[in-house]
C-alpha cells in the first residue's frame, strides 16, 4: 500500500513540475477519462487527486464492480454491452459462473453506503473488535485473467489493482505527453505560441537552433509582460494624481 501511493504521489508530483506555460494540473487531467481508463469511481479519482485515502473496499467488490464497468465502457461496435455468455466462453467457464458472481455482489450492500447491519463480507478486529472488510481472494486468477484479456487485453491484474496503482497507471499517458512537450521544443512552440509557420519549417532547423527559438520567443514574451505591468502600474500611478 505504501508503495503504491508514494508512486502516485511521485507521479503527479512530476506532472506538477512539467505543466508549465502558465496551466494548472487540473488542466491536463480530466477525471472522467481517468476514471475511464483505470476503473476507479470518479469521487475516488478526485480524493487521491488531493491526496486523500480511499474508501475501504473489499477485493471482490472491486473485481466485480471493474466488471461491470468494463461491460459499460467497452462495448461492442454497434454500442451494445458484451454478453456473459460471450465474456464466460472466451476463458472456458459458463454464463451462469459469471452472472452469479456479478449479481450476488451487486446486491450486497456498498461499502460506501451506511447501514446498521453489518455485511457477511466483513469480519471484527481480534485486537479492537472493529468492524473491517475482510481481505477476500477474489475470484479466481483465471477468471480474472480471462476476462482482463477479453476486454481489449487489460493488464494483468487491473481488475484487482488497488486504486492507487489503477489510477497510477492510467496518469501514465498524460506524464508520456508532458515528457514528450519538455523533449521537443517544437511542441511547446505549437502548443503555448502557436506558431504554425515555424512549426512547418520545422525539419529545417537541428535541435539546438529550436531551442534558441523557443528560449527567444519565451524572454520576448517576458519582456513584453513584464513592460506592460510597469506601463499599468504608471498609469494607475498617474490617474490617482489627479
């Protein structure tokens, strides 16, 4: 657990250094898509955005509620949901395998959601007598492999990854583009300048002459800002003069 939130803070501590160009983090993450890609509940993307610890949550809840997220975000071509029938044949087990599995968890209670009663899932702390979920194995590794592979070949254990790491390897892409902007000073020259007619001249100029571009546009641009602060200041200097 420790290592997978210190590796998600690194990684967006380093997305942090490379936004840059006068935007915020909240700029290049969209928690939508992020909770797209790693199956973790956009209120929980957004506490571990701000550092905060997830929820509890029992592992088989998690596998079975990545299932369904899976059959709602990965659908056929024509739009529709894949089958049980279809998903259960591709690793050898049988519709009513699958289903049952799903269905006996999605009827029990969310650990998000208060109830007096306690589930059958959770057990008490020898020590405290504490209420905690209980550490379930999950479904069977192969069921679980069977199904990461039917849907578009996710990873080996997404289903079960905790949310740090699901939500660490889904900012991945994002940390990629930003290394790849900090590597290129075309990019940055595209993105932040827009400049189309030195971008298409591009190819002409080696990697050092880009980078005196780009580093000249970028002390231009602090100049002229920086004369336009000085000419607002005299000006509101001057108005209140009279």
């Amino acid at each position: 657990m420790r290592e997978t939130r210190r590796a998600l803070a690194e990684t967006l501590s380093r997305i942090g250094s490379l936004v840059g160009d006068g935007r915020s983090r909240d700029d290049v993450l969209d928690v939508e898509q992020l909770s797209n890609e790693s199956g973790v509940p956009r209120d929980v993307v957004r506490m571990l955005l701000d550092g905060e610890e997830p929820p509890a949550e029992d592992i088989t809840d998690r596998i079975v509620r990545r299932i369904v997220h899976l059959r709602e975000t990965r659908l056929r071509p024509d739009g529709t949901r894949h089958s049980y029938d279809e998903i259960a044949a591709s690793y050898g087990a049988s519709r009513a395998s699958l289903s049952n599995l799903v269905n006996s968890r999605r009827k029990a209670p969310s650990p998000q959601t208060p109830s007096r009663q306690v589930p059958s899932e959770q057990v008490p702390s020898q020590q405290t007598g504490e209420r905690r979920p209980a550490r379930s194995g999950g479904p069977l590794a192969s069921t679980q492999a069977g199904i990461e592979t039917f849907f578009f070949g996710q990873p080996n254990g997404w289903l079960s990854a905790e949310p740090q790491a699901s939500l660490d390897n889904a900012l991945q892409s994002v940390l990629h583009g930003l290394e790849g902007e900090a590597a290129d000073p075309m990019a940055r020259l595209r993105r932040t300048h827009g400049l189309r007619e030195l971008a298409a001249r591009a190819p002409q100029l080696a990697e050092e002459e880009l980078q005196l571009v780009t580093d000249w546009i970028d002390t231009i641009l602090q100049r002229r800002n920086a004369q336009r602060v000085r000419g607002s200041g005299s000006d509101s200097s001057h108005t209140g003069g009279h």
